[in-house]
C-alpha cells in the first residue's frame, strides 16, 4: 500500500481554497498512484478554529466543504479531519474526528479521545470526548486512526506536581485490542523550538511500545500566534524514522508501505535551535500577511538589536520592495543609532524615512507644562518620545496601508520594560517569544553567511535611549541572569525559593518576579505574540490581571 | 440548624486577607450561634485563579491558608470551597472542591462534577471532574454539597445546536439517592445582567424537580473582567425564594432552618436592568483600584456621552476626590464638546485640565509633511488627533500615578470604530461590554434623581469630531439597527441568513458583519472590557486574528 502525507497550509475558514488543495492533492495522489492519502486534523476548516465552532453557519459550511471533498474520492482513499456532529442530546455540539473515505463514502468516522486543554489549546471548549474505538480494513491492511494528543501518553507540558500522565485513558491500548498494522495519527501540532526533540521521542516510544508503525501528517503554517511546522513523519515498528518532510513548508510524499523495511532509517537529524526559530518566525510572519491579505510592512528601527533582527525576518518573509523602515531619532538618540539603523536598511536594500520627533516632542512637552509645572523630567517625558513614535509608524501605516511590526522582544515583554502604545504597538509581535540573550544568537545566525545585522548593532550595550546616556543595565539585571530567572518562572513555574536553591541573589530574584507580576497588564494589551517556546505570553498563559500572590 | 451565609469579597492569591475575612467571620456566625457557616467556591484563594493554579507554589499556599482556617473551626461547621490535590498519578492536577470541616477537622471534600469550559470559563483546564458522590449527616441534617455549575442542568450558554443539556451525568441526581435534607451549593457565579432571571429559574427549578430545598452562596466582588454579584439565596424545597442576599456588595445573614416553612416567601424581585449594569460597573471600577492598590482615576472627557457615562461610574467607584479629567479640543472640537465636558466635570465636583492638541497636532503634521507630502487629509490625520490625547492621557498618568479608564462602548468595540492606541487607550474598559444604546438608557437612569450628565450630552448626535462635521452616523448604521445586528450576531451567534430574515437590509449586515470580522485585531489589543452580559469581548469570546469566514 502505498500511502501519501500531505503536509499543507490551511486558511481557517477559507473553505474555497482549503477545498481546491485538498481535491488537488487527492488527483495528485491518485496519479502518483498511491492508494491513499492523508491530511492533517480540521485540514477542512483550518486549526484552531477557536470560537468559529460555535457558530452553527460555520460547521455547516464545514460539512458542506467535506462534502465537496467527499465526492471526489473515486479510485483511491482519503483520511481527513473535521468536526463532526455529537448526535447525542446532551453534551458538547461536536467531536473532532477523522474521516476515512473510500469510494465516496464515508467508511469511518473516528474521534479525538484525548482532547487537549492547556497552555494554547481549548478542545474540552468544543468537543466530546471519544469513547468508541474501531479500526478499518483497507488494502490488506488494518488501520487505526487517531488525532494528534491521542498519542501523547507522557505529561505533554511543564507540570510541577506529582504526575505522570495526564490522561486516564488510553486510546491506543484501546485500538491495539484490534491488532492494527498501521497507526495514522492527523496532527496540527504547534511548533515550539524546545518540544522538537520530545515529539520524536513521543512518537517513537508509541511505536515500539504498542510494536506497530506510525504514519504522522502535521499540518504547516500559521495563524496569529500558533505556527505549525509540519515535519510529517513514517515510523517503523521498532520507531524508526523512515520517511520525515521538511519543517515550515508544504510537502507531498508517497510512501511504500510494503517496502517499510528496506528502507533507510534516517538519522536522528542534529536540528539548530536558531534555524528553527529564524524559519518558524518567517513563516509566522508571512503567513500573518498573506492570510489576511496586507502587503506591506513597516517597521520602526532604533539601531538597536531587537528592531534589526525584527526587520530581517520580514524582509526573508516578504521580500525587500514590501517593507520600509522609519528611522525616528530624538535628541537622546547616540549618531550610531541612525548610522547603525541605516547600514541596516541599506545590507538588506529596503527603503527608509528619517523623521525625528524632536519638534513634536516639544510641542507635547510644552503643551503639558502648564500642568506639569516645573515637576522633573522622568518616565513620563520617556514615554512620551516612544508613544510619539508608535504614533508616527501608524500614521504612516493609515496614510501608506502598511502594517506595523512589533519588535518587543520576550524579556522586556515579561518585566515590562517598555511603553504601552509606544514601542509595544504594533499589529504582530515577531520577538515576544525570544528572550533578548536569544535575540542576540538570532542576530549571529543571520550573519553566518555574511553580515546583515550590522556588527556595531550585536556588540553595543542595549539601550532604550529615551534619557540621556540611559542604559538597559541601569534598570534591569544583566540579560544573562534576567533570561534564566524569567526562564525558570514563566516556563517552568517554578516558586521564588526553587530559584533561589539555585544560587540567584534574593533581591534580584524577587525584583525580576515582582516585575513580571506587576505587568501583566501592559502584556494584555500587547500585540499577538509569535509563539516559539512552550509558554508563550498570549492565549497559553494565563494570569489574572488582579492578584497578589 | 442555623445556617450562616457568607458572602464575602476575596482577592485571588491575597492569602492573608481572606483567611482573616473568613476567620473574622467563623467567629461571628459562632456568636451569633449558627451551626453552620458556608462560604462561596475556591474562596480561599479566590476565583478565578486561571494559571496561578498550574503554580505549585500557588496551591501549597491556598492549602497552608485552608489549614489555618481549619484550627479555628470550634463548636461550628463550615463549608468552604479550595483546590483539592488529585491524589491518582494520571489526570488534571487538582479537584475543584468543597470541603466540610467540623472541629477542626475535614470531614468531608466533595469535588466538583460538571466543570465550565465555555464563554470566560476553563475549568477542564485546571480540574479533574468528580465522579464519586458523598454526603454528610450534621445537626439531624443530611447536606449534599454541590458546587455552582453541579446544579446547572440545562444549557448554560447560548446554542444554536440541536442540544438539550451540556452535561452527560447530573450530580444532583446522583446525591439524591442518599435523600439529602438540604442542598447546599457554594458558587462563583458571574454578573451578567441579561441572566439574572435564569439563574432564579434554574436554582428554583431544581429544588422543585427533586424536592429539596437549596442554600446558595455566591462569591461578590470583581475580578478585572469578572464582575460577580452575590445574591445569595435559600430556596424552599417548592423552589420558593426564602432568603436573598444583595448583589454586589458584602453580606452575612443567618437562615433557621427549622423556621423554613414559616418564613414569608420573598416575591420575585422585578430588577432594573440599568440599575444592575451601573451597580455591577460601578462595583467592576471599584475593585479594580482597591485590589490593585491603585487610588487616582484619570479620564479625558470629550463632552460625547461614553467618557460622560464612565466618568460618573468611576467618580460613583472612587470619589470625586480621586478623579480627575482632562478635556482635549482640537480645531475640530465644536464649542458644545468642551462646555458639556466642563458641566459634567462640575455637576459631580470632579477636578480638570484643558489641554488643547492643536500645538501637538500641528507639529506631529509638519513633521509627516515630507513623507505625507500633498496627500489629502483622511484617517491618518484623524488618528494622529485620538493618538494625541492617548499620548497626552498617558503622559499625565505617568506624571501623576493616575490610572487611565478607557471609555469605549460595546457598538464601537465590535465595528472597530475606534483608534488603536487612542480613544482605545486605559487600563480598563468600562463601557466595553455596553452597546450604545444602552449606554444612552444609562445616562438616562443616572439622571433619574437630577441631572448629572448635561442633557445636551445625551441629545445632541454622536460624533467622534476628528474632521469638520463629522457624524457617527456617516460611517455606521443608526444605533437602534447596528445594536440589534450585533446583538443577533456576537451574543447569538445568528448567521447572516438567519438576520437578513429578520427584514434588515442585506448591504447593511453583510457590512456591519465584515466590520466586527475585521476588527478582531483591534480588539486582541483592547483594555480588559467589564463583563456585564452573557458575551463580553475579551476571554470569553476568542476569535482567530486569522480566518476569512
């Protein structure tokens, strides 16, 4: 048998387009002759579909697109995803299910058992879990079908307590009972840089464990904050990777299913963290942009390391003609800041304005001193200069249709040092998942074939340059430190005094904490947040906004 | 038996303060000789906790706070709702739990069965539901214990599927057989002021179908977005209403139980909405400031009616001592905007400030001019005006540690008229959760004892005057209509089909639609809104920043 894995993009809730590329992959198949073709989980109307599943118009839509799809299954088989109707009384409206067609005809419908709800995922929101499990016959073959976490046995993420699994039920042990010859697992499966190992190891114990092999098809591309990688897999039974598609691109292959042994088990591929952060974030921007129909970018540059490194990764996702750079110099601004920005647009040939924003500074300092009186300069006057430029950059994008570009990164995100409708504005966060000692590695591995962040831009002391000779250094720990605490804290959950055993001075440590905690508020009107770890700021972590712990 | 209900106000992670919130009142439900003492769910630490739960650290502080609690139950039980460890290796961390102590011991901790996943709720997140029923004689009394959604048997939420029930098992059902004297259902149940009438028919509706009367306690006091209201309740096994406690405010009463069929059944209340959107806003606004040790409000008042509206809400929450505003003209301003903003100011005894932004704006302007060069005036020049007074807000918030209060209705929230980083700026919306018309309905009804908001305010057209002439009313349907589409379309979930059979004009839903779908961005970076309905932006309603439905 042999078997397809479409690796694809799908566009929540585009079901014309999503419609057009699945039937173009089931021809394409069918004439690469292969007798079955797989796709990923909710490939009909896109994941995560988050609270559109509420919506009656839109599940119908949904089946209505199925059914497009259903109908053109002649000659050759097709797994799928989509929800599909709970047709109980009682209990949540859908399951999230997988579809084997053969011949036009719906064979089987199995749904999702293990319905994750934690971190970036909702599903216990939408769906009943699954509580029947069968297998189908089809080409000599018995196969069972499953759905991305239905797989996932061990803890899936970060959990402090004593625990060893998360779910009570098993549905693969439930499957085996029927002796399957092959696993299917349908994935969206977000991309963080941190997990990429574990999956292979997840998925590969599942193979040995149960003595069965796996067909794995993850979707790829992205939607806001979740970028998918897709790295599409076929393991042996003994959980040997026998086929794997490339990360962030849609891929076609077709696998011989009667050749499993013969063929070369792939080495374990040594991934570099950098590539996969700089390759997930590209395609999170690109994706952001096309899906949603902008064109141009817009970003504003300090000279600093997080604008560059920002700007390089939407000049790679949208091409140079499609983004241009505001340079907005103050009078607290150093001469390397513009020459440093400059070089920057120029390695990278994207155009640039210069727009200083001294004479409205004024203006708004003077307008404010018969009510500031002669009160000294602080971080209102700061603030001021990094709103007026967040207003800048969105006056020209209302004028031009650009779209501006977050460059926070994750450290000043977590401590808040940054200015709410100022340098925090934009429409995408690129950084906000990237610890500031990260960016710094990013920035080197753009370089590595020659420079593109200017040298003077890696090398010089962060500074926001919103007070004279002001230095990151003066508010918050080296970045170093300040990285491992925040760490610790946020992805791993871990108490003050765990962090302290480690050997942190206290006030650091507390302050760092207290930090973090302090500003959630400025974290919730952030922009959306490309998310590259396992515990992005964003829809995956949740903290009250009122609290005192 | 005495039954002492309090309903009491808790700030989550604020360990020290509840427990003596809850200490102080043991001893006066003692002294005044009750039985019995019931708080409401999770009251030790608070409700919601969201992701602090995930924090070991978190839990191990909530169960140290419960333990203090325990030692001073003496001659008295109480019933309490805290987290629960999940003692089993596989499953969610923790139970949702009540627990009944009696001489300082726990007799009994009964989890909570039917967990709210839906709308602002994510309780399969943390918990693992129940599936094990106990309860527990005292005082000649067999209680079942049940917490809030355990007594939820219909659906919950809005649902255009063929559904009858969310739930597959019935707590309730299951305690019976033990023939409970008494239900008692400890609750975190939030405000929503379109829902007051269902929870009397559903807590009344329960009592009568298994004929038992309830205790009800509810937790008061608001969280951020979450607003609960109290209105605590003992219902007779006929469903009678025997005892209710006020909303949004603190309260402890003591119910004789053996009295239960003497006691006068209270009639129905006949509630004004208005009248509980302003308490619950003003409630919301309140301890927003007092939980998160903030004092000073600020507010720009533009003479339009939403700052109007939210300006009295917040002098009601704080005092005029703690309110200031700031009137903004620009040379769009007509002369009425900044009379009606100062009678306002002076009808309520509020300091202010005139800041004109014709300076800033004229010198942001001039700077733009080289790039902008001879493009006609249109939404970016608009902007820069709203951006100004954001910037200028800020500014004086930074100067003066006030915090800033966004004044953005539920109607312009939805179609995205509003500027982003602008009028769309404040730590909190008040009016977000509002829609126009209502807010014109609470303008009238904080008129009702003499006029607090000038009646020119609520007479004369809206209009956000940031171009010569400008009506709200040129870019958007009249109020009545659009608050009737989005109402259909963001609480109902109605598809488009089902409106335009409604007889509204199908340009118009067909744009007022595409307007809320294209400004899920604006609103992914809006002020946490105060939840006053049963579908508030924010938490309870995620919508993908990507999809083309």
């Amino acid at each position: 048998m042999k078997i397809a894995l479409a690796q694809l993009n799908y566009h929540i809730g585009n079901f014309q387009k999503n419609a057009k590329k699945i039937i173009d992959h089931i021809h394409k198949a069918k004439e690469n002759r292969a007798d079955l073709v797989v796709f990923s989980e909710l490939a009909v109307c896109g994941y995560p579909p988050q609270d559109l599943l509420e919506r009656s118009d839109f599940v119908e839509d949904t089946f209505a697109c199925l059914d497009s799809i259903r109908k053109e299954v002649k000659d050759i088989a097709v797994i799928i995803g989509a929800p599909s109707l709970n047709p109980n009384s009682k209990g949540k409206n859908l399951y999230n299910s997988a579809y084997f067609i053969e011949n036009e005809k719906i064979q089987l419908v199995q749904h999702k058992t293990l319905l994750p709800d934690y971190d970036v995922f909702d599903e216990c929101r939408y769906f009943e879990p699954n509580d029947k499990f069968h297998t189908i016959k089809y080409k000599g073959y018995r196969i069972a079908l499953t759905i991305c976490e239905d797989l996932w046995d061990k803890l899936p993420q970060q959990n402090n307590f004593a625990k060893t699994e998360l779910y009570t039920t098993s549905p693969l042990k439930r499957l085996m009972k029927d002796n399957p010859d092959i696993v299917i697992n349908i994935a969206a499966s977000p991309f963080s840089y941190d997990r990429d190992d574990t999956r292979t190891t997840i998925l590969g114990d599942v193979c040995k464990k149960y003595g069965v092999p796996l067909v794995y098809v993850n979707q790829v591309g992205a939607h806001a904050e979740l970028i998918f990688d897709g790295d599409s897999r076929v393991f042996s039974d003994k959980g040997e990777v026998k086929l794997q598609l490339p990360s962030f691109e849609e891929d076609f292959q077709i696998f011989d299913f009667e050749k499993i042994h013969e063929i070369d088990t792939l080495p374990l591929q040594k991934t570099n963290d950098m590539e996969l952060i700089h390759d997930g974030l590209v395609l999170g921007v690109k994706d952001y942009f096309a899906k949603n129909g902008f064109k141009k970018a817009l970003i504003g540059l300090s000279g600093g390391i997080d604008s560059a490194v920002t700007f390089v990764i939407v000049q790679r996702a949208l091409g140079s003609e499609n983004v241009h750079a505001i340079l907005m110099p103050s009078e607290f601004s150093s001469d390397h800041s513009v020459d440093d920005a400059k070089k920057l647009a120029e390695n990278v040939d994207v155009s640039y304005d210069i727009i200083s924003i001294k004479k409205s500074y004024d203006a708004v300092v003077n307008t404010m001193t018969p009510v500031f009186k002669d009160l000294p300069f602080n971080v209102a006057e700061e603030n001021i200069q990094a709103r007026l430029r967040g207003l800048i950059l969105m006056a020209y994008s209302n004028k031009f249709a650009h779209l501006v570009l977050n460059t926070s990164n994750k450290s000043e995100m977590a401590v808040g040092y940054g200015t709410l409708y100022g340098d925090m504005a934009g429409a995408l966060s690129v950084l906000g998942d990237v610890y500031k000692t990260k960016v710094f590695e990013l920035a080197r591995y753009m370089n590595k074939d020659g420079e593109v962040v200017p040298e003077h831009t890696i090398v010089k002391p962060p500074s926001a340059e919103l007070r004279p000779n002001q230095k990151d250094s003066d508010s918050l720990p080296d970045y170093d430190l300040l990285d491992k605490i925040l760490y610790r804290f946020i992805e791993q959950n871990a108490s003050i005094e765990d962090i302290l055993q480690e050997g942190f001075a206290e006030d650091v440590v507390r302050r760092v904490i207290r930090l973090v905690n302090l500003n959630e508020y400025k974290r919730y009107q952030a922009a959306p947040v490309l998310r590259v770890t396992t515990k992005s700021f964003g829809i995956g972590r949740r903290i009250p906004l009122v609290h005192k712990f």
